[in-house]
C-alpha cells in the first residue's frame, strides 16, 4: 500500500467541525476519533494519518512537508505567512478579527499599546492604519489585558461575542472575516496530487452544508 497521505488537524474547537465535513464527504473515521487523546491517529481504511497539532502549528507541519496536507484558520494563515497552498475555504469555525477595548475608548493615548496572540497581524493592520502601537504578545485570555491596565485595546478572535460581553468590553473595528482553510504542502500537491484532488473535491461538494 501507498506511504498514507499525512493530514494536520487542529486539536481543540475546530477539530470536531473538520472531522464532521471529512465524515460528511464520505472519509471513514472511526467513532472514537473525535474523544481519542492520541495524537497520531492511522485510518488505515482511507490510507490516511491524522496528526493533532496545536491550531497555530498546522502550517508549520505543512510547509515542512511531514503533513501534506492540514486544516488551519486563515488568522493562523495571516499570522504565520507559511509557504504552503490554501486550496479550499472550508467555511468552518466562522468568526472575524476585531479590535475591542473597554467601552469608552477613545485613541490619542500616549503610548498606545495593543495585546494579542496575532502580533504579526495586529501589527500589519495598524501600520495599513497609519497608526503607531506597541503590540504585546499573549498567548490567551486576551480580554484580560485592558481589564488589567496591560493594554488599552486588544486584537483577537470574536465568534460569538461572548467572551468580550461578560468581560465587559467592546468591539471597535472588525479587521477580517476568518474561516478555516485546507491548506497542501507545494511538494506534496504535486506528488500526491490525485489524492489530494479528490479530497479537495469531496470536501467542495459537502462544504457550505451542515456540518456534523
Ligand atoms: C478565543 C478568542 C476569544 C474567544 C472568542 O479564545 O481568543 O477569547 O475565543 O469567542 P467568543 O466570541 O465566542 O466568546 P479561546 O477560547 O480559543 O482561548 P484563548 O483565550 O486561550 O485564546
């Protein structure tokens, strides 16, 4: 049989979404995959290896080439700039990039500081502003920082708002719609490429659908 096609998947809220449309476009994936705490998971049945990486590490695996292929956030995509094909939006896991501070906000502070886990993203839209900030790295809870005095405004993912209503903060500016992306290692789309195609086109046929 064929060395497997090596697939990334995102670990945490994006993973079950991927699985659902994979399952929906016909791949075999066995009942246990979604509450497995394995990280390399073979479905022999497709000729397939799951790998679970951390959301923000997909595009690492992919560009390496030891994933041909993986599914990963376009804000991931923004923030890291891989070298790696996006070949279809899979119009999972949909939510946007905002700017949120505390209500009231207004700019024309000092030195104006911004937290987020997209420093290069939040960096690349406040320069297309015009704007000089400090951006301040954190790797989560960043609503915390105006909270705390870390920052005045924030850049980070809203889905459902939540998160920002109960910490009692406020969306400025929406800078991007995101949604999650198949991304192909350049190599392996040419050296995989009848597999690769196929699954591009099962998940086409499935995607805009209801997910599982
Ligand atoms: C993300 C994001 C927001 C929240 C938005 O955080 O960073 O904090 O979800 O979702 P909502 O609009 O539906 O409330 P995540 O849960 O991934 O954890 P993190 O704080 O560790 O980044």
């Amino acid at each position: 049989m064929r060395k497997p096609l090596t697939m990334a998947m995102p670990k945490g809220r994006i993973f079950e979404e991927a699985a659902g449309l994979l399952r929906q476009a016909g791949y075999a994936l066995p009942g246990s995959f979604e509450e497995s705490r394995k990280l390399i998971v073979d479905v022999p049945e497709e000729n397939i290896r799951f790998i679970l990486a951390k959301p923000m590490d997909v595009p690492t695996y992919v560009e390496h080439g030891v994933a041909d292929i993986g599914v990963a956030g376009k804000d991931v995509m923004l923030e890291e700039a891989r070298d790696v094909y996006e070949v279809l939006d899979l119009q999972i896991s949909a939510c946007h990039m905002a700017v949120a501070a505390l209500p009231g906000y207004e700019k024309g502070e000092l030195n104006p500081k911004v937290a987020s886990k997209y420093p290069n993203l939040a960096a690349t839209y406040f320069k297309e502003q015009g704007e000089q900030v400090e951006i301040i790295k954190l790797n989560g809870s960043i609503e915390l920082a105006p909270l705390i005095g870390l920052a005045n405004r924030i850049v980070d993912i809203v889905s459902t708002g939540q998160t920002l209503v109960e910490n009692g903060l406020a969306e400025l500016e929406k800078i991007k719609p995101i949604t999650s992306r198949l991304i192909v290692n350049p190599v392996s789309y040419r050296t995989r490429a009848v597999e690769i195609d196929e699954m591009v086109e099962r998940l086409s046929t499935v995607v805009g659908g209801d997910v599982e």
